[in-house]
C-alpha cells in the first residue's frame, strides 16, 4: 500500500489558519500586556493642564453644545485649536464628569488601539521588504530573516509582534496614557499610525502589487478614502500631524514604488489629498490658534538657531531614556538653553552623525532610511527651529519610539541570524533560541514593571511634583507647584517655604501667581497684613489676575470689609469669567445682603459654567430656601450631596423641618 500524498490545497489552509490564530494570539497579548501594565493608572487624579482642560474647561460641560465644543479655549490651553481633542473631553464629561477613570480609559484604548495598529503596520511592511528583490547586502540579510517560517508564525510577525509589544509596555509612553491631558500626542499617533496602516492597505489592493504578493485585488479606494479620513481627524488633534503626508510619500518611494517619480505617478491624487489635509490645520489655526505663549514662537526672545543646538541635548536624553528609562520627569521647565554649539558639542556630534547616516540611508537603503526619517520628521515641527518654551518632554517621543524599537528589534534579530548560521549544531542553536527568549521576557517584564512603578508617581499632584523638583531642584515651576499644593493642603509652612524658594530660583517667573500664593498662604496664618502687601504686589505685577483679586477679596471677607470683599470678587469674574468660586462667593454675599435674586443669578452661572460644582448647589440652595421655595432648594443640596459635597448639616435640618 502507498501513504497518500498531501493535499497542497488542504495544507496551504492549515498553514494561513495557523499563521492567523498566532496573529490573533499575538495581538491578544499586546492588550493583555497594557491592560496589565496600566492598571494602576485608573485612579490617578486630575493633574497640571487636567486641570484646565476638564475641570476648568466650560466648553466640554455641554455636548449637545457642539459648535461650543469644537471651539476649544484660547490662551495656551493644551486644547487650543485642537476641537477633536476637545470632543474627546467632552464625550468623557458627558459619561462621567470629572470621574478620572473613564478619561484614563479612553487614553488607555486610544494607546491600546495604537500598538495594535503599529503591529499590523510593522508586519505588513516587513512582508514587504520580504518580497522585494534584495538590492543590498542588508537587505539582502534581512530578506533571509523575514524568509524564516516558525512553527505558529513567518518572523515578519513575531518581529512586528515583538515591535509592538515592545513600544506599547515602555515607561516612555506613560506620559500619553496616565497623565491624561497629554492623550493629544497619542491620538495624534493613533491617527498617523492608521493613515499609514490605511495607505499600505490601499497599495496592497493595487494591480501591480496585488499580483506579486499574490493576492486578488482589494477595494484599495477605500482604504485610501479610510488613510485620508484619519489624517484628516488627526489635524484636529496636534499640529505634529503636519508631518503625515510626508511620512506617506517617503513611505510608497521606500517600500512600494522605489522611486519618487514612480510613487508620485502611481498614488498622486491621494498624496494630492494627503497633503491638502494641512489646510484644514491651517483653518484650525486661523480661526481657533491665537496667542499660546508670548515667549514660544519665531517671535519670542530665543532664537532659532539656540533652540535648534539645545535640541542636541534634548535628542540625546531621549534616546538615553528609550534604553534605560531610570529618572522619567513630568516637567523639564529649567533644562538649560544652550549658547552655541560649544555647550552641546558631544550631543551635537551625535546626532548630527544619526542625522547624516539617515540622510545617507534615505538615498542609498531608503527601506532602513525609513525608521531614521520616522524619527526625525515627527520630531521635526517640536525639535528643530520652532522656540518652545518647554524644551524637552518626554511625551514627544511617544511615536518616534516606534522607529527606535523597531530598529532595535531588527539588529537582535539580524544578529540572531549570523549566530544562528555560524554555528550550524544543534545544541548551539537550542541555547540561542533559550537565551533570546530568556532576554526578551526579561525586557519585556522589566519594562512593564517600570510602567507600572511610573504611574504609582501620578497618584497625587503633590508627589508626582515632589518627584520632578527631586529630580530637577533648579526647576522653578515644579517648586511653584509644590508651594501652591502644599497651601491647598493647608500646611502654610511649607507652602511659604518652597514658594519663597521659587522667587529665589526665578524671580521673573510667574510674580503674581506666586505673591498670590503668597498671600494666601500668610492669610491663613493670621498675618493680614503681610497677605495684603504681597496680594497688592501680585496685582501690581499683574492687574489682570483673577486669582489674587480672588484671594484678596477673601482676605477683605475676614476681616469683615464686605464691600471690599464684593468689589474684589466682581474684578475676578470680570477678568476670568470661568473662575467658577468668584460667582459661588459673590452669589453668598448678595444673599446675605437680601439681594436674593441677584445671588440665584450668580450661581446659576456657576453652575452653568461647573455643572459639577458642588459649592454652588449648596449656596443656591441657601438662597432657594430665603425665597420660600423649598422644593428647589432640596433638589440642589441633593445634588450636592450627589457631588460629593457636604452641606452644613443644621442648614440640612432646617430645611427638612419646612418640607412636609
């Protein structure tokens, strides 16, 4: 009798089966794996900017109000001009309010959704460089690696998976995910990321590469119409997104067309619709940009040239972070500008030879060209000649360091391949394959657990700023912040110390906030006059203030000057209508005075503004109850009580004692 011979039909498809359940495997393992990794994050609260942009932040409070919400404030908040950023806020406020957790889960899947992208962007792009006739000695190396077929997966996948997985569990991403504000860079890396895994999707569906991948051909129109949609959402979230098309059009000359002139030909109208997505950033920024900061910008007093060799520096630490993320820092504020090339040389040299051998690799591999391009284009519109007054932030990094541990994913496994040749034994190749999977969950495990110590460093305003000024005792604005943190915390010692300590390290930075804070701190001590100088200082630095004229409309109410008191509260909603306390404060007065519907008046503007105030439910509920109307009085101290408020409990009584 004779064995009956394989079908090859039958084990073409038990090898695509198994091939999609290791994809499938694979990509169920990059979840599990953030999933694990951040799940200490969820209870982090708001932080810095969160502050601004959820809790003081008017145009979120309403989403029916659409036109309100994609008209994201002004005046340097992380949101301006950035309305898909905004809607983002504004669908989690609707949700849940201020509750942090569903704003880290949203950041969560939005980082989630990324590293899938980016594995299947890794893998497909890989398979590729797999099919294209070598035209190097390294690609030629690499074609031998990527020809390599395991038992549940090609290595195309595994080094995509191992990509991926990589990138999604490192500390560096932690900036993006836990401290939620800063998800603008992560959506606008979700969207770079699906424009090109879009655009490679349409390629794919093209005659020509459909039939030497061997493929029927797929709707590629829709895949394109998918790529252009997602940058054009992503002009909504960053300005960093300016840099999409380009990476697209270096993408189809590295690895679809080979050449500019081909990839121009070939995919024109689309590129055409790439790069008109930038008016879209430019009407953003013409009709909801402004004025961010009067020292960022060609216009401020640093120049280009200074800020472009201090981002030698900056560069260098960044990679350093990427391969050992020991000292990760919120906040860089004092990170040194550098007066020429002499301060920064070795940095400089650095990157300068990273930069040339880019340059060189473009032109002569653009195929690994590719990932030096990646990194220094999406750096580019922060890291080059435009002055920002933060320097450095790691949060920056959150898509370049997809092109870093893509490279080095690939030089392990390339090396992997000459070992794996020159030593052709058995035994040899067993300890090879033990050591690189021994080293690999090491790494993988090592990062994670740093991930997750990181997010324990968010776990209150205070301690993640107590940590940045430990890490940079020079900076003035981490010393600021745990000044003003240490006065809501009521311990006024220490407040005035690092306040004081703040004036010392910077006296021109931020005068009136931090006399204010001053001020403030001296008044609950009992020091009335010194609170007084230093609050009229603060507005003699600046009289446009809300929150000194705020602090000392306090100071008036303490030491019984009412009028005073009332005048310095109309001067803080007339300079910051959304500072919410100022109309909370001014409604009180005015009942206590029997002005009862002015006072409803105000703090139903409060309310409109802070839906979640609790403070003003329970002031309006006092003015209800003056005015007889019991019914709506009880429903705001419900409400208030809802928020987590806690109203005076003989006014409580009082009312009970009225409702029948």
């Amino acid at each position: 009798m004779y064995a009956a011979e394989p079908d090859p039909v039958e084990g073409a498809r038990q090898s695509e089966w198994r091939q999609r359940m290791g994809t499938t495997i694979f990509a169920a393992l990059i979840i599990m794996a953030g999933l694990l990794v951040y799940a200490n994050s969820f209870t982090v609260p708001l932080l810095f900017d969160d502050l601004m942009v959820i809790a003081g932040n008017p145009t979120i409070h309403d989403l029916s109000a659409l036109t309100d919400v994609l008209s994201p404030p002004r005046g340097g908040s992380t949101v301006q001009a950035r309305p898909v950023i905004n809607l983002s806020f504004a669908i989690n406020y609707a949700l849940a309010g201020q509750a942090t957790w569903g704003y880290h889960m949203f950041n969560l899947a939005v980082h989630l959704l990324a590293g899938l992208t980016l594995f299947g962007i890794v893998r497909r792009t890989l398979r590729l460089v797999a099919q294209h006739r070598a035209a190097s000695h390294v690609q030629s190396r690499l074609s031998d690696l990527l020809s390599l077929r395991l038992a549940f997966c090609d290595s195309a996948t595994l080094l995509a998976f191992l990509s991926a997985l990589i990138w999604t569990v490192h500390p560096l991403q932690t900036m993006c995910v836990t401290y939620i504000s800063q998800r603008a860079e992560s959506m606008m890396g979700l969207m770079i990321l699906l424009t090109l895994y879009g655009f490679i999707r349409g390629a794919e569906g093209h005659p020509a590469l459909s039939a030497h991948a061997g493929h029927s051909r797929a709707p590629s129109r829709l895949w394109f119409a998918f790529a252009i949609l997602a940058c054009t959402i992503g002009m909504g979230c960053k300005e960093v997104m300016v840099t999409a098309p380009l990476l697209m059009l270096a993408y189809d000359r590295a690895f679809l067309a080979g050449s500019w002139r081909v990839a121009w030909k070939e995919r024109r109208p689309v590129h055409l619709a790439l790069i008109a997505t930038w008016f879209i950033w430019l009407a953003l920024e013409f009709t909801l940009g402004g004025e961010r900061n009067p020292k960022t910008g060609f216009g401020s007093d640093v120049s280009s040239w200074r800020y472009l060799v201090t981002q030698a520096g900056a560069i260098l630490h960044y990679l350093r972070l990427t391969c050992w993320p020991d000292l990760l820092c919120l906040d860089y504020y004092d990170w040194p500008l550098a007066a020429g090339i002499r301060d920064v040389w070795p940095a400089l040299l650095v990157v300068g030879t990273l930069f040339a051998a880019t340059v060189v690799a473009c032109w002569r591999v653009p195929q690994a060209g590719y990932l030096g391009l990646w990194f220094f284009l999406i750096l580019a519109p922060t890291s080059s000649v435009m002055p920002i007054i933060d320097r450095v932030s790691e949060h920056r990094l959150y898509l370049p360091l997809a092109a870093l541990v893509t490279a080095a994913v690939l030089v392990v496994g390339l090396s992997a391949v000459s070992v794996w040749r020159r030593f052709p034994s058995p035994e040899t190749r067993n300890l090879l394959v033990s050591w690189l999977g021994v080293v690999t969950v090491s790494i993988v495990a090592a990062l994670g657990v740093r991930t997750a110590w990181r997010n324990m460093d968010y776990r209150s305003n205070l301690n993640v700023w107590l940590i940045t000024l430990a890490q940079r005792p020079a900076n003035v604005r981490a010393c600021m912040n745990v000044g003003a943190l240490y006065g809501l915390l009521n311990n006024q010692s220490l407040s005035m110390r690092y306040l004081w300590h703040a004036r010392e390290l910077d006296p021109t930075y931020e005068p009136a906030a931090i006399l204010s804070n001053l001020g403030s701190a001296y008044m609950e001590t009992g020091d009335y006059r010194r609170a007084s100088t230093l609050l009229n200082q603060a507005l003699q630095e600046d009289p446009a203030y809300a929150s000194a004229y705020f602090n000392r409309g306090n100071l008036a109410l303490r030491q019984g000057l009412t009028n005073a008191a009332m005048g310095d509260y109309v001067r803080t909603i007339a300079n910051d209508p959304d500072f919410t306390y100022g109309y909370v404060k001014l409604g009180a007065l005015q009942r206590e005075q029997g002005r009862l519907e002015p006072s409803v008046d105000l703090l139903t503007q409060a309310i409109a503004r802070n839906p979640r105030l609790a403070a003003a439910y329970a002031e309006r509920a006092r003015t209800w109850f003056s005015l007889g109307q019991y019914d709506h009085a009880r429903a705001d101290l419900e409400r208030c009580c809802e928020l987590g408020g806690r109203p005076d409990p003989a006014f409580a009584a009082q009312l009970r004692a009225q409702l029948p």
